[in-house]
C-alpha cells in the first residue's frame, strides 16, 4: 500500500546525457582543431572564400555549442494521477480552457468544435471547468459551430464519463472506434445514437461553412446571433460576450451539470492594435477573471485537440506537489499532430525538440512555452514574483476562484465583460507589457515563458503515455516554411531585444538555461553559414579552387571526421532516443537545410527590416485544409510546391549551383585524374550530399508534370540565377588567370 506522502511526480535523469558529454568532449576537440587549422593554413590565393568559410565554421560552432546545452541535462518527469485523486479529489482547483481560433476559411469551424468538445469532457469535475472561445475573425459561423457543439455536448459529455472513454474528441474517437468492437448491446444503441447525432452536428455545420452564412431559422434558436450587424467585418466589429452552457443551469440528458462554455469575440477598429493572438488571450484572461477566475488556465490552438482525458490531472500533479508545486509556473505538454506520413515528409513531428532538446530545457530550469497544450498559473501570467513557500498558496487560490464561480452569468456581468474585451480598454496600463502575453513579437508565447522564468519561476515537460493534445500540421512544402519563417522571426525578434537571454534576467537564470533560450532565437542567423557552405565550395569548384585540405593531407581526415560525427550522433539520437527511424530522420536533416536557406534567411531579412524601420512584422496563419489531389501527393510522400513562393528560390538555387558544379567537377576529374580528385575530394562530396538531399527539388522542377510541381516561373529564375553566378565565377576566375 502506498503511503499518504509518496510523491505525485517523479524525475529521473536519462543515460543519453552520458552519451551526450561524451561525445560533446571529443567534438569539441575536433572543432577547437579546425579552428587552429583555418588560423595557420591560410592561403595567399582564395583568401577571400577561405575566410568566408572560416566565419562560417565559427557560426556553425556557435550554433553547435549552444545546441549542446540542451542535451547535457535531460530527464524525464513520471505522474501519478491515482495518488492525485485519492488525496485531493475534492480539492482540486478550478481551470479555465481557452480555445483560439482567428480565421473560420483557414480553421474550420467543425474542427473548432471538436477541439471545444474535447475539452468539455476532460476526466475533471465538470463544475470546475470553463472553456472560453476567443473568435478573433467575428465570425457567425464559429459562433453558430459552437452552438451546435454545446447542444451535442449535452449528449457527449455523459457518454465519455459513463463508458470511461478515453478519446473525447468525436472526430477522431468515431474515426478510430466502431461499434461492433463491443459486445454490450447498450453500449452499441448508445454508440450508434450518438454518432448519428454527431453527424447531424457535422452536416449543419459544414453546411452553413459552404453557404457562408447561418441560415435565418438557425439564428432565431440563440438571442446571440443579434450581436451581428450587417455591416461587421472581421476587422472592424464591437466586442461579443455570449454565454453557451451555463454552470447550474443547464445539465446533459442524465440530468448531470457541464461545464460552462462562454463565445468571446474582442473589439476591433481600423487602425486599432490588436496585437494578434497575444492581444485574444490578454482579452481571455480579463474576461475569465470576471467569470470564473480560476487559478489555472490551459491554452489551445483550435486545432489541438485534448487527446488524453487525464492530462488536466497530471498537470495538477506537478502544481499540488507540496515540497516543490509552489515553484512551476506552468506545465507544458509536447506537442503532437495527427496527419504526419510515414516517414515524416515535412519534418513536422519536429521530433528533435519535443523527444529530446525540450527533455534537456526541462532538466534545468524547465521547458520554454510554446502556446498550446500548456497549463499555467493565473496569478504568473498577472505579474507574480515566485512564491517561496506553498503552506496556504493554494487553499487561497482556489477559495478565492470558487468565490467568482459561484456567481451566476447575469447580463449585467455580460455587459461588464464586453468592456474589458473592448480595444481601448489596454491603453496607458501593463497589459502586454508587465501583464498577460507580451506584445510586439510573432511568438508571444516564447517571449512570455521567458520572462516567467526571468522572474524566478521554474516550468515543467509533461510526457504522459498517451498524448495529451493532437493537432494538425501543414501539408505543403510552402505553408511549412511559412511557419518556420513566422517562428524564426519571432525568435530573432526577442533576440534584438531588450528580453535578450545572454542579459535580461541573468541574475535570475542560470547560463545553460539563456544558452538554451539562444540556441532557438539564433536560428534565423544560422542561415547564413548554412549559405555560406552551401555556395562558396560549390563555386570554388567551378573555377578549380581548392578551399579544404588535399586527400594526402592528413588534416583532411579532421574535414571528414567532423560532418560524420555530427551526423552519425544525430542519427542515433533521432532514432534511439527520439523514436524515429532512419528515413524519417533522413527527411529531418534535409528539411533543416531547406528551412535553413530559406525560412530563416527570410526570417532574418525581415528582423532587420524591423529593425531599420522599413516594415512590421505580420502575422500568417497556416491554412489546414487542402485538395484530394495534394493529399494523394502528400500520402505518397511526394513534395508539394504548386504555389509560386519566394521562399523557394533561395533553396532552388543552391540545388542547383550544386548540380552545375559536380558536374565540372567530374568533368575535370575526368579530365586531368588524380590531381583534380586530390584537391577537390571534399568540395566534391560535400556538393554530392547536397546534390542527393535536392533530389526532391530537380523533380519538381524537371519531372513532375502534376500540379504540385516547382512553378515555371521559379525553375525558369532559379536556372538563370545558378547558371549565371557560376558563368560569372568562371569568368572572373578566368580573367584573374589570364
């Protein structure tokens, strides 16, 4: 029998770390040595490109080095949410559920309502459960969905308690589950009563989505509809507060209370800040404070759907730990997405940072927060220092929240709550600034788990069994860039800033933390030593240059020893400890070089646009619906590019260059022998792997005649802009020769 004070959580070490040092030891070693060889071998011909690429080799060290920092601690966290509920069942502490959504064309309203219906059903005391919707586009069809959802939630949420199911999302649990797989006749009428009630649900929603409008016998079900004017736009609306389930008042077919479900659309004007989604959750946090004002809040894309009906409780195993819950400011989940091909096209598992760099944050002073799947402290994200003791924090916390909930959701409060969702109600206050998510960055999320830790806070990883939260990934070439580009961004954003890990709160972090931090804000910077290797041998070769050791120097074995290494580690790492396997890994490497030339250069292009006052950073949301035909293409693992993006050409380029050059150089090779294979071993091989990654991109651009193809038009600029760099190496070569 387990005793009363065993702990709710554990942590344990993990054995890479071992691993990691040791190889940390020897590569150090190896780069220090090339260092020494760049400084004593530089040539008088071609120092130019020697010293080009020996800032390269610095950048890529710098980016090794602190990458590093995120593997010499990893550990995992265990949960036991048994013990939870047997000690504090009754105690545990009210949550709010915030669900974003900005675009009903780009997130579709029947997804929304999955995600909200989830959450209605978490395995949690339903009279301590509220779910606010933020609607940032104003849209009649979301709020329509949503009312659609609450009717079938009534039927839904008992049928998830009654029968202990642990997929709480109805797409994906009827998706997954068929009837005839129970042998209990009431289960079966149960089952089939409610799919077909879903699928009603399904219809009227994805119905009036294709019409664009609700239709009129719809709208007179819900007093809420007459919030809408004709002349509202998504840009330009007064602030909604609409409450769809009401706590104590409406109940599910058993006669059973729900969770309170409550529709919020925050004002906007032309030429109004909104702050994008930053803005939407600072407006969530005041409203919910009127409402229900619970102590913890969990954050969600739309898209991200709670897949674990647990995971509420093994977040409030790390927060009521009494030796250490007083320290965390928030659980973070790792992302995870449903969708991903076989061997993970797109790399958008991003297995690296959820298995194992987060893992590494988490054994020092815990995970950064990535906005969705993560659960957070209230009273944090209103500007709190850390508590020192959690003798009565939490007794108080959740008095003080049961107080507000047991207020009732009269128009008064309504009224009330529609001011604090108004667009002026920010100006000359703290908020995003000192309170709530911070403004002024494309990943406000980062930037606001970063000055939650600057202020002493800790977080946690939470890596439960089953997922806690599913979501959906791009599934293009073009919307994953996107992505990547609007992350890059934001990250180099904070970098530039005064929020600059290396100084801001570096009295209350430790280095290894900052260096983590550092590690992600300098990705868009890290394009430019990916550029640079990417070009200089390539053009070096053009015009017979050789930039590393010959193949009878023994310093050539350090050339070959280094990217070996590298890449032999990150193999072992992906697959052993990551989970993957070699070809998905394969794609992950190839993506981080494409990501690499393109997305952060891109990303970096736009900081310093900022920064010199020539343009804003925007916000792009990544469209989650696509054709048949370019799912097919997806499923076959085949690259979609179909759009004519810029974000293309950087990476087509280099493809190319590199094509052009190793074909000269096995024409000089051919040529002239031995001599031309002794100089240029290593340009060759490093054009080759380049050449043998691109694959992908020479079909797309040469073989394909499907409309996922390169576009014409970037194939016909990408030809002339390789051929003609490499015509004007030549040419100049030829030149200073003659």
């Amino acid at each position: 029998m387990e005793s009363w004070d065993s702990p709710l959580y554990t942590t344990v070490a993990k054995p890479a770390a071992k691993i990691n040092r040791a190889y940390g030891c020897v590569y150090l070693c190896a780069v220090l040595g090339l260092i020494y060889y760049r400084i004593q071998y530089m040539p008088s011909e071609g120092y130019v490109q020697w010293i080009l690429l020996f800032c390269a080799e610095i950048g890529l060290a710098i980016h090794w080095v602190l990458q590093m920092s995120l593997r010499w601690w990893p550990v995992n966290r265990f949960t036991y949410p048994r013990r939870l509920s047997e000690r504090f069942e009754r105690e545990l502490p009210p949550i709010d559920v915030f669900v974003c959504t900005a675009d009903p064309v780009k997130e579709p309203p029947l997804d929304v309502s999955n995600t909200v219906l989830s959450t209605l059903a978490f395995n949690y005391p339903v009279e301590k459960l509220t779910c606010y919707v933020s609607d940032d586009g104003g849209s009649p069809l979301i709020f329509y969905a949503l009312l659609e959802a609450s009717r079938f939630a009534k039927i839904w949420v008992p049928f998830c308690h009654k029968y202990s199911i642990q997929q709480r999302c109805p797409k994906a649990y009827f998706s997954e589950y068929y009837n005839n797989e129970s042998d209990n006749s009431s289960f079966t009428t149960e089952w089939e009563n409610v799919k077909k009630l879903y699928e009603e649900m399904k219809y009227c929603i994805n119905s009036s989505v294709e019409r664009g409008t609700v239709p009129e016998h719809k709208c007179k079900e819900h007093n809420g509809f007459k919030e809408w004017k004709p002349d509202m736009t998504s840009r330009d609306h007064p602030s909604i507060v609409q409450v769809l389930l009401e706590r104590g008042k409406d109940i599910n077919v058993e006669g059973h209370g729900l969770p309170s479900l409550v529709y919020v659309s925050r004002e906007k004007r032309p030429g109004q800040p909104h702050n994008f989604k930053a803005g939407a959750l600072n407006a969530l946090i005041r409203v919910s404070a009127l409402m229900s004002n619970a102590p913890f809040i969990l954050t969600l894309d739309c898209d991200m759907y709670a897949n674990n009906c647990e995971a509420l409780r093994e977040a409030m195993c790390f927060f009521m730990e009494s030796g250490t819950g007083h320290e965390f400011a928030y659980v973070q989940f790792p992302q995870r997405f449903h969708g991903i091909t076989k061997n993970d096209l797109y790399a958008n598992y991003l297995r690296n940072i959820f298995e194992i760099f987060n893992k590494g944050m988490d054994g020092i002073e815990g995970t950064s927060y990535v906005g969705t799947g993560c659960v957070l402290r209230r009273d944090v994200l209103c500007g709190s220092e850390r508590q020192h003791s959690s003798s009565n924090l939490m007794k108080e916390l959740i008095s003080s929240s049961i107080s507000s909930m047991k207020k009732a959701f009269p128009s008064m409060i309504l009224e009330e709550a529609k001011e604090l969702a108004k667009c002026g109600y920010e100006e000359n206050t703290h908020w995003g600034k000192k309170v709530g998510m911070l403004y002024d960055c494309a990943v406000e999320d980062v930037l606001t788990g970063l000055c939650i830790h600057c202020r002493g806070w800790k977080s946690v990883y939470c890596c439960p069994k089953r997922d806690a939260f599913v979501g959906c990934v791009p599934v293009n070439l073009n919307d994953t860039l996107i992505q990547n580009k609007r992350w890059a961004t934001g990250l180099l954003e904070i970098f530039a800033s005064k929020y600059c890990p290396l100084t801001y709160g570096i009295h209350h972090t430790k280095l290894a933390q900052n260096m983590c931090y550092s590690y992600y804000f300098l990705w868009a910077p890290s394009s430019l030593p990916l550029i640079c290797y990417g070009l200089v041998p390539a053009l070096c070769m053009v015009t017979g240059l050789s930039v590393f050791p010959q193949i009878s120097d023994p310093w050539v074995l350090l050339f070959l020893f280094l990217p070996v290494c590298a890449y032999a580690h990150s193999a072992l790492e992906f697959i052993y400890v990551g989970g993957g396997s070699l070809k998905s890994w394969w794609n992950d490497q190839r993506m981080w070089m494409i990501k690499g030339v393109s997305s952060y250069l891109f990303g970096l292009i736009q900081v310093v646009w900022k920064l010199l006052g020539i343009s804003k950073v925007g916000f792009e949301v990544t469209s989650k619906v696509f054709d048949s035909q370019a799912a097919k293409r997806y499923e076959a693992e085949i690259f979609e590019f179909g759009v004519s993006s810029a974000l293309f050409i950087p990476f087509s380029i280099i493809a190319l260059i590199n094509l052009l050059s190793l074909m000269g150089g096995i024409a000089g090779v051919m040529r002239e022998g031995y001599s031309a294979i002794a100089s240029m071993f290593v340009q060759v091989m490093m054009s080759s792997f380049i050449v043998i990654n691109s694959y992908p991109i020479y079909e797309g651009m040469f073989v394909r005649k499907d409309k996922g193809r390169m576009p014409a038009s970037i194939t016909v600029f990408s030809t002339l802009a390789a051929a003609l760099a490499c015509s004007t190496v030549f040419a100049i070569s030829w030149t200073s020769k003659t």
